[in-house]
C-alpha cells in the first residue's frame, strides 16, 4: 500500500534549492525531524516540498555543509544538530580584526593550558614536525600555502588540549583564525611571529606546566593585538 505523506510548505519557483533548505530546517527547528532520526529519502523529500530530486540535493548539500545533516553513505541522511550556525557567522564577519585576535586568544591559551597537562611524546614529535613543515611566509601563492601550514600547526596545539568542544569550536572559526594568520604576514603593519615564537609554545606545552603554556601564548599574541589596539582596528 501507497503511503500517504503529508505535505509540507512547497517551494516557490525562485531560488528552490535556498528555499527547500530553509523548509527542511524549519522542521529540524520544530523538533519534528530530531537530532539522530533520518529524514525522509530523495524522492519522498522531493514530492513533500514539490521540488525535482536535483533541488532536494543541493538543499541537502547545503545543510550538510552548515553541520545540520550528514549523510551516511549506504544509510541514509540524519539529523547532525538542530542548531544553524549560518547566523552566528554572518555576525562573525561583522567582528574587527583585534577582536578576531582576542578571541583567538582566549581559545589558544586555554588549549595550551590542557595540551601541557595532557599531551604525549608523539604529540610533542607532532608539533615539532609540523613546525618544520611550516617554513617562513613566502608569496608564491598569495602565501595560501604558508597560511594553511601555519593553520595545521594551531589547530594541532588545539587537537593535543584533548577538548572536542575546543577543537570543534576552533574549526568553527578556521576562516576566520586564517585571516589574523594572513593579518601579519609581509607587508603589512602589524608584526609577525616568527619561528622561535612558536617554538616558545611547544616548549611551554612540554614543561608540563598549564602557566607556562599560557604565558608563551599569552606572550606570542600580544605584539599584534598591542599593535591593534593602538590602530583600533
């Protein structure tokens, strides 16, 4: 027998794919699909909000991209979170460049503090290599490459801190943590931590002191957000 499904607010006929993700959050929001559950397939998904199954795909694309689903290969689609972070980032754009940094701050230091008591040998090895790999800023590619090195070795720092929710909200703000990464880079104003700033770190992270470790990252931001305050960018 048939099942009859009820039907949903259908798209209009302008941006279909924008609207039929906004159709799928709103039940995700009302608690009707719950985080965990698995959302209807393609082609009932297509008929409930009147749409081509080409449509639901991009709509579904679209919040696996915002962290709301995920797909499971040979399962399905489910429900990741009913929280859309799309606000809160476009709010993040409106933020300063210092206020960028102080955050940045914030997380780093507390990241440190955990990685001190927490890491291993093969974690120090890691971030000693992926210091190495680092290298200088170069503008070969509009220092892109350097950009993601430097990026690999922070995000490291946070991965050792042991933290999901640190290290989920550090990668929440990637964008954002690559351009004070870019803020600092040759030929601009502000001044630019070198290798042995970052060196500093991992020796504080490997005293296995917290208050050191916090010290070094303390000590390794300050140059560029003292130098922020007094442009009060």
């Amino acid at each position: 027998m048939t099942q009859v499904l009820p039907m949903l607010a259908q798209a209009p006929r302008t941006s279909l794919a924008d609207t039929a993700a906004d159709s799928i959050r709103a039940e995700i929001s009302a608690g009707r699909w719950a985080v965990g559950s698995r959302i209807p397939i393609e082609p009932q998904l297509a008929q409930l909000l009147g749409v081509s199954r080409g449509t639901v795909r991009e709509a579904v694309k679209t919040l696996v991209s915002r962290g709301l689903l995920e797909v499971r290969q040979g399962s399905g689609t489910y429900v990741r979170s009913g929280f859309d972070p799309s606000s809160s980032l476009q709010k993040l754009r409106l933020a300063s460049l210092r206020d960028q940094f102080e955050v940045r701050r914030a997380l780093e230091v507390e990241a440190a503090r955990l990685a001190a008591v927490r890491h291993t040998s093969r974690d120090l090895r890691r971030l000693h290599t992926l210091l190495d790999r680092r290298g200088v800023p170069d503008t070969s590619d509009n220092g892109a490459g350097f950009i993601e090195r430097d990026l690999a070795f922070h995000l490291a720092i946070v991965d050792v801190s042991g933290n999901l929710a640190l290290a989920e909200t550090c990668r929440f703000i990637t964008g954002y943590i690559k351009e004070t990464i870019a803020s600092s880079m040759g030929g601009t104003s502000l001044p630019e931590p070198d290798d042995a700033a970052h060196r500093t770190i991992v020796e504080g992270i490997a005293s296995r002191d917290p208050d050191v470790a916090a010290a070094a990252v303390r000590a390794f931001m300050a140059p560029m957000i003292n130098a922020l305050a007094l442009g009060t960018r």
